[in-house]
C-alpha cells in the first residue's frame, strides 16, 4: 500500500511556492512540472483543528470548504487572529498596503511587518505598495479609514481573482497605475493615526514570481476532492492557493486549501490525460462561471 499523507497547505517562502506536509515534509512547486496525486479510498475529510492542536473530535468537514474546520475549530482560530480585533495589545509593528488583483479589483489590508509579503503572496496580489507601518491599532484604524472615506474594501473574492490572470496587462506600469492612484488619494486623507509612518509609492510586481505571462484562460476548477480522486496535470503557474493545471480540454484551477484534512498520496505520473501537457482529473470539475456542481469528471475533459 502506498504511504499516505496529509497536506498542511500551500507556504509561500524565499524559495517561492512549496506544499507543506504534516511532520515537517515539503514538495517545491516548479513551473513546468508535473503534479500528481490520489484520495485516499474510503476516506473522509477530517478537520486539520486549530491554533497547532489536533481537532478533539477529529470532526468530518464539507468537502468544499476552504477552511477545513469544523465549526469550533474554526471559531477559535478566528478568535485568535488578527481580524477578530482581540489582539489590541499586540507590540510588533504592522504594515498597512494595497493590493491589486486586476482592473477595478484593489483593496487595503494589514499584516505584521515581521512576515514581509508573504501575507501578499498567499493572497495572489498581482501587485501590491506599503501605505504605513506602525503599532496594530494604528494600522487598523487606517485600515478603516480608507474603507470609509475611499470605498476601498478589505475582500476580494478569490473567484473574482482567478477571472482575470490570464488577461492582466503585459505592462508592469500598467498594472501598478490603480495603486499608485489610490496610494496618492489615501496619502492626501486627514485622520491618519500620527503613529502610523507613511510609506512612499513603490509598487512590487508577482507577475513573474506567480508565472503570469502567457497563462492560458482557465476552463475550469475543482470543486472539491473526493475519496479515490485523483489529480494530475503539468503546473503553469502559482498565485496564492491556487494551482493553475494542464489538462486534457484545458487548463484547471486548484485551489490548494481544498487539499487540507484529507489523505493524499501518488498517482500516476501520466494522469490518463494523454500526451500533450494533457493531465486527468477524476474529482469534480466546474466550467468558470457556472453555479451548477459538476460530478466527477463532468464532461470537461
């Protein structure tokens, strides 16, 4: 029987993007190669628990949740990050910056300076400037402000950001233009914290880092993993959780958090797609734009 393991989630590091495994393992994720896996049979999807600890009733959870927690689980990790807002005394400075996921699509957001951009990176910002750094109240409040007094939201749907990679301008001044419009009017807001200090423009672009140029429009995305699914086609390209895969009719979005809390091992390299760059998906795959569930392999490919 083949080892099986369990995926901890998609890290974005120095080394660029890398899959974690529980006990400490992690598989680098190279453009141009192949990913491959199968669900375990007979499994089910189990709840990855909450703030390091081991979920206590090893809950079943929907296999199209993102978050992979049950719901107790999942109330205590929000409990304990930072947009719950319980962590007011907090010492580390935080930054505050905007992002830009395509056109009409930036938002503000905060993350603890510490982390640099990886917080930017996980999310799939294309391009992204610093606004402040300063003590975590005082990036929230600006946070807000801008909220309020420029309608700049705080979400982007990640359906929303997948919709547009493969037509974003080739032009990197082109796709910092939104932000450094938005990084002038916010610098020219009363109302900053005074313990914020304001950062310059100084756009930096992902389109490389994630593998953006060129990228074929995606036909479609997995909905989920089933028990005895497997996966398998060459990677384009990476932007936050998200696998963009080669297959057989086109290519496929994964988004790598569905993979958490389930058992996964090898596949076959080929992945029955056939030759070509095709790959094989036998989970369920929708066409980008449709509400509907499609079953396993639906007829895509």
């Amino acid at each position: 029987m083949a080892r099986m393991w369990k995926c901890s989630g998609l890290r974005w590091g120095a080394e660029g993007p890398v899959l974690g495994w529980r006990g400490g393992a992690e598989s680098g994720l190279v453009r141009g190669r192949r990913v491959a896996f199968s669900v375990a049979e007979g499994g089910e999807r189990r709840c990855v628990g909450a703030r390091g600890n081991e979920c206590a009733e090893r809950a079943v959870v929907p296999g199209r949740s993102t978050g992979a927690r049950c719901e107790q689980c999942a109330r205590l990790d929000r409990a304990h990050s930072v947009a719950a807002d319980t962590r007011a005394d907090d010492p580390r400075p935080y930054r505050v910056y905007l992002a830009w996921f395509g056109p009409g699509m930036t938002k503000v957001g905060i993350t603890a300076a510490e982390r640099g951009s990886a917080r930017l990176l996980e999310q799939g910002a294309v391009c992204f400037s610093w606004l402040g750094t300063g003590p975590l109240m005082a990036a929230r409040r600006t946070e807000e402000l801008l909220r309020a007094a420029l309608r700049v939201p705080d979400r982007i749907p990640y359906a929303a950001k997948r919709a547009v990679r493969s037509a974003l301008p080739d032009r990197a001044a082109e796709r910092a233009a939104e932000t450094a419009e938005l990084h002038a009017r916010a610098s020219g807001l009363d109302g900053w914290p005074e313990s914020l200090r304001p950062a310059p423009f100084r756009p930096v672009d992902h389109w490389e880092v994630f593998g953006l140029a060129g990228l074929p429009a995606a036909v479609g995305q997995v909905s989920e993993l089933v028990a005895g699914g497997r996966v398998s086609g060459e990677l384009l390209a990476v932007a936050g959780p998200d696998l963009h895969l080669a297959a057989a009719g086109g290519p496929v979005v994964l988004d790598t958090r569905l993979m958490t809390g389930w058992e996964l091992g090898p596949a076959s390299a080929d992945g029955g797609g056939g030759g070509g760059g095709g790959g094989g998906f036998t989970v369920p795959v929708r066409e980008f734009g449709t509400a509907r569930g499609a079953g396993v392999q639906d007829g895509l490919f």
